[in-house]
C-alpha cells in the first residue's frame, strides 16, 4: 500500500503543557494512522497573552480563539485543546470531537514545595481558577484567602514555592502529563468537587464539512444507537435494544417506555429524558439534535431510546439528519410498536386469511401540531407494502401502474430484512422488476411502493462504512468481535468455524483447585469453557484460586461472571507477557494450573515449572471445526484462530479471500493465513479482537484516504 503524502498542520498553544499533550495526541493518530504526517503548529492565545484577566471571569473562547480562527481562515487543518476550554457552541463554520485518551478527570490540592496538608495554617492563602473551585475551597476552608492563580502550571507551582499561595486546586491531568504527578498532596473525590465533563480530555477542532478529518474522527467516536424500547412493558424490548441499554454511556430516552428498562442502564451511565407526549414537548427537537450530536462528538456511547418502534411516528428521520449533516455514524435497531401490541396482543389481529389481507396505518396529526384529513384521498397516497409478492411482482407493478400511478413512483425490495444477509434493492414500477434481476424470488422479501423507497440510512459515516465484516471466531469472542464491528461502522456477519468441546479429564483438575494459588488462563474461552463446566458438575465458586491471565479479553471474560484477576498484562498479551507478570508478581514455588485449549500446547506450563512454581497443565477442551453449507457474503473478514482459518479453507478455497481485506487477531493467526497464501492486511497491535477491528477500520480509512489525495 502506498503511503499518503499528506501533511496535517495541526494548531496546539504554545505551551509546555498544551504542546506535550498536542504531541503525544498527534503521536497516537500517527501510530493509528501511518502515512499522513502531523505536524504541530504552536500560536498563542487571548489567555496566554492576558495574564491579569481572573478566568473566572474569562470569555468562553479565552484559551481557543485564536487557534480556531487560524483553522477557519486555512492556515491550520485543525486545533488541539483542552476539552474543558472548548467554547460551546464552538464558532460557526467549525466541527470537533474529542480524542478517545485521556487523563483522571479530577481535581487534587498542591501545596507549597516542604509542606504538608497537615501543616497548613487555619487561614491559609489558596490559588484558584474557577468559579467552582473557589465554592468548594469555601467550603473546606471557611477561613482562607482565595487568590486568582494565573498562568501555565509550572508557573503556578513557581508560584506555589516561592510563597505566594500556601496551596493551590489544580487539575491532576495536567500534573500527569508534565511528570508532576508527585506534587499531588491530595485528591479530591468528584463528589465532593465536580469536574467539568472534558477535563482530563482532549478536542480537536476542523473546519466544519473536511472530509479528511471527519474520516479521522469516524474511528475516535462511537455509532449513536436509536433503538426501541418496545410499547407497554419491558417484555416487548428486544435483545438488540437490552444489550445496547446495557453498553451505553448516555441515554436520551422517551416518556412513553418501561422505566423498569432504565433500571438496567451501567452505574455512572447518564440518564436524560427528551420524551414528548401530545405536543407537551420536555425539550424543543432542535435541543434534542443538539444533545445528541455535542454528545456523539464527545465519544460517548450514545442511546437514544424511543417507545415502541423508532421508526413508526418517532422523530427518527429528524435526530438522524442531524447526524447525517455532521457525517457521524449510527445504527438504528427497530422495536415492537404500539400497533403490534394493541393488535397482536389484543387478539384484533390485522391479518387473517378469508378475512383481511392488510391494513392501513396513518396518524391525523401534522407537523407543527395541526390536524390533517384521514379520508380516502388522503389514505390513497399512502405509501404500500407488499409481503409475499415477488413471485408475483410483475402483476402488482401492472395493476399499480393501470391505477394510475406514475411509472416514476419509487418502488424498492427488501430481501431477509432485519438478518445479517438483508440486500434492498430500489428502483421506480417502470424498472424494479431488472433492479430484482438474478435474486433469488423465493426468498423471503418485501415490496415498498411510494417516497420511503428513495430512502434509507447513510452507512457510510462509521470508519467501516457499513461493509460487512464477516466473524469467524468461536463463540466465546463472537460477541466481543461483533461490538468492535458495529463500534467502528461495520456490519458483523457470524460465521463461527470453531467450537469448543469440553474435555472431561479436566474435572479432576477443576475439583482440586483449592489445593492451588493461581489459575493462570491465556483465552477467554478457556474461561468460557470453565466456568460452564463448574456451573454443570456444582463446583463451588468460592474454591477459585486467583487468576492470571493473558490480557484485557480474557480479563472481560471473568468480570463477565463476576470474577476479577489479580494480574493482567499491560502490554505484550500472550503467554510470553504472562510468564513475564508472573516472574515479577508471584512468589518462586505458588502453586499455578495453567488452563487451556487442546492447541494450545505445553509450553507455557513448561516455562512457568523452568521458573521455579509448581506448574501443572490441565486441557480443558479441544476446538473443533463447524462445517457450514456455505460463506455468507463479505467486504472483509477476521479471524481469531488458526484453527479457524483451516476450518474456512476447509470450506471455501484460500482464493475466495482474494481482493477481500484480512484480519488477524495475532502471530500465529497470521501464519497460518500465509500458510495458505493469504495476505494479512490488519494486525492488531495487541492480541485482541477489538485491536484488530480498529486497525483493519484505521486501514479503510487510510485507503480512502490515498483515493482522494
């Protein structure tokens, strides 16, 4: 792959703080996105020039204006800052979002350099910066001076020692970024002192519609989910809507749903209700939008909740415009509307044969609050939909069109709606019929006749642009691989290859585990795969040793089940990074089970008995191979095993792979794969599913970007 020549001139203050923190953000973009060059541009500001402005009492802009204007006027291709400084609403003409790294967002208490809190007198001289700051220093000292503190930070803390402030409120992110993390005498807990919500975060602001840098910001945000919550109760909310509930970071969320379906929401998730009911709007639309988006660009796991089916009377076409103009991705999962609970669930069921073979839907209301006709030729330009009409689609075009409506109409067919293998296919009456040529007709599909045929939704705004990522992976990472696919705009299509088998040799092992000090485990479906087997044989929980394990995945594994390890690899994930952890970690002589796959071989095992513990190896299970009827279709594909990728030749030849992109989740994934004469294209940097999602969208984006440069 050629390497882009572009070079992205990227504005930071001038700064020590501010050009470390730009330096190191450009570092990780460089590093996620090689070939584009970052180049750091330091000017000053309004707040870096006034030095006797209280910022207490400073413009919103203070710390951003000049910055921005120089990206507005082209000199600069973008603006780092800090996110807290971010004027809002930013100045017409610019887009943002913030970077996905940061900092502990809170605040901690500096004091002068030989001292301690303890020492402080009972009246002491304190620096602050804000407003806020200066409430809760009131608060913790009735009887102290509270000073302006101005400045850069070294400054402050120059200030601090030389005696002009006895102590100082400063955020600890920017002591951590400057290596002065041990100047902090204490933190201070955010209930005590909230912080605002982008400190410790870092924005970067472009020049609004810059197709380049929303390309970059496709792989730093996550997809806002609109979802229904079913109509009446919980029951009706499907499993799509629960788990996106129980992932997200921010719900806005309707009146007209089971609050009982909050309840499930993370701890620390926000919760704000948006609901309308008969035209007693809570906020205007135009505020809604905006939450939406302000909270979208943040990088939040954004839910937008609506009763019954988003799409049915729900304000959905108008929040995903917003989105649409901004160029940030979404992805809708549909609901059970009112009208199949009032119909369905009451028994007037609206089909029966010999009876009634449809039925019409429409609301009196019109926007702006009026009221419009219900009559007949109001109904008559309501769009159709056919079920179980391919076969026949020529004579319902032929009958449509004898009406009279125009050949122009727009007509489009859903093929396996709502399954990983939908295909629409849209066209007018005069032209459908070719449109649908070569699909299959038999096939379930739907007929849509009138406007909503010339619509559908952008895909194409996520860093996968909607491309269908087919996951190979036993069902233990299905799931994990499945979010990383939606998180950065694709489309997960589930093609298991391997299952795991329990061996039952191991339940001796697993029934003496008590007599050990650390289970070490190297997969997550090794953890899968134990934790099955001792809900099935009654092993007590509580027996379990503790846990060392070979990375994040198989970290998430165990909290899944309640369970936490002790100790996780920071970087080098794999038996090699856990041997390491356990030299420096665990006593010489612990006893340590090492749990693992038929596969995966002794040798670990073997290295931790070379080290001094008393190892013993215990197989849980053997992988075997899944022999589906066929591949589904697919723009790209990630696997997660060498067993997996024998499994896929086995079932298609290596040359079904050729001009489809590749992902592999490690080393030995990748050998096998050129084992086979297949190119990898993404590697993650770490041995994770998640890495080697994110390295295969940062690749989509890298491409696109060479086409348009």
């Amino acid at each position: 792959m050629k390497k882009s020549s572009r070079v992205f001139k990227v504005g930071t203050r001038a700064s020590k703080l501010a050009r470390l923190q730009t330096h190191g953000a450009l570092e990780r973009l460089g590093r996620l996105l090689p070939g584009p060059r970052f180049e750091e541009a330091p000017l000053s500001t309004p707040g870096d020039r006034d030095l006797r402005t209280d910022l207490r009492a400073s413009p919103a802009d203070f710390f951003t204006r000049d910055l921005d204007q120089a990206v507005l006027a082209g000199a600069l291709d973008a603006a780092v800052h800090s996110a807290k400084d971010l004027p809002d609403p930013v100045p017409p003409g610019l887009d943002w979002c913030w970077l996905p790294w940061r900092e502990d967002p809170r605040d901690v208490l500096v004091v002068r350099r030989g001292f301690a809190l303890a020492d402080l007198t009972k009246a002491p001289v304190i620096g602050v910066s804000s407003v806020r700051r200066e409430e809760y220093c009131r608060r913790r000292f009735p009887d102290a001076t509270l000073k302006p503190a101005r400045g850069a930070i070294e400054d402050r803390i120059r200030q601090l020692d030389a005696g002009d402030f006895d102590v100082m409120v400063l955020a600890a992110a920017g002591l951590a970024r400057l290596g002065l993390a041990e100047r902090i005498a204490e933190w201070i807990p955010l209930s005590d002192l909230p912080t605002p919500p982008g400190q410790g975060a870092l924005s970067v602001t472009f020049r609004a519609g810059d197709r380049f840098w929303r390309r970059i910001r496709s792989l730093l945000v996550h997809p806002v989910v609109f979802a229904g919550a079913g109509s009446g109760s919980a029951e009706t909310c499907t499993l799509g809507a629960l788990e996106a509930i129980a992932r997200c970071g921010i719900c806005f969320h309707d009146s007209l749903l089971d609050a009982a379906l909050l309840e499930r929401l993370p701890r620390g998730a926000e919760c704000v209700d948006v609901g309308k009911r008969c035209g007693n709007h809570n906020r205007p639309q135009a505020e809604i939008d905006a939450l939406l988006t302000a909270a979208a660009r943040r990088g939040q796991r954004v839910l937008r909740l609506k009763g019954g089916d988003p799409g049915i009377f729900g304000r959905l076409s108008e929040e995903i415009a917003a989105l649409d103009a901004l160029g940030l991705p979404y992805r809708v999962i549909p609901g059970v509307s009112s009208l199949n609970s009032a119909t369905t669930g009451t028994g007037m069921l609206l089909t029966q044969r010999g009876i009634a073979r449809g039925f019409t839907v429409m609301t009196p209301r019109r926007a702006g609050g009026g009221t419009g006709s219900v009559g007949a030729e109001a109904r008559a330009q309501l769009p159709l939909v056919f079920f179980m009409g391919l076969e026949i689609l020529g004579e319902i075009v032929a009958q449509l069109r004898a009406e009279g409506l125009p050949e122009s109409t727009p007509a489009a067919v859903v093929f396996a709606a709502g399954s990983f293998d939908e295909r629409v296919a849209r066209g007018c009456l005069s032209d459908i019929e070719l449109k649908i040529a070569g699909y299959d007709v038999s096939s379930p599909g739907l007929v849509v006749v009138g406007s909503p045929a010339e619509h559908g939704y952008h895909t194409e705004w996520g860093a996968l642009r909607g491309k269908r990522i087919l996951v190979t992976c036993s069902a233990a990472l299905q799931g994990q691989a499945a979010e990383a696919v939606r998180d950065f705009g694709g489309v997960p299509v589930a093609l298991p290859l391997i299952q795991t088998i329990p061996d039952p040799a191991c339940l001796a092992a697993l029934k003496s585990m008590a007599e050990f000090d650390w289970l070490a485990v190297t997969s997550p479906s090794s953890v899968h795969v134990m934790m099955r087997l001792m809900r099935e044989t009654g092993l007590d929980l509580r027996r379990l040793p503790k846990f060392i394990v070979a990375g994040p995945g198989t970290s998430e594994a165990l909290k899944s089940y309640g369970i936490w390890a002790e100790l996780v690899p920071a970087r080098n994930f794999g038996a090699e990074g856990l041997l390491d952890l356990a030299k420096s970690a665990i006593p010489a002589g612990a006893a340590i089970l090492r749990l693992r796959s038929q596969l995966a071989g002794s040798q670990l095992t073997a290295a931790l008995a070379a080290a001094g513990y008393r190892a013993t190896d215990c197989v849980l299970y053997a992988n075997q191979a899944i022999r589906p009827e066929r591949a589904p279709a697919f723009d790209a594909v990630f696997f997660a095993s060498a067993s997996a990728v024998d499994a896929f030749v086995a079932l298609a030849p290596a040359v079904a792979l050729a001009g489809k992109m590749v992902a592999a989740i490690g080393g030995p994934t990748r050998a096998a794969l050129e084992k086979h004469g297949v190119r990898v294209d993404a590697l993650g940097a770490e041995a994770t599913a998640p890495s080697a999602i994110e390295t295969l969208a940062a690749i989509m984006v890298r491409k696109e970007w060479e086409e348009l440069t």
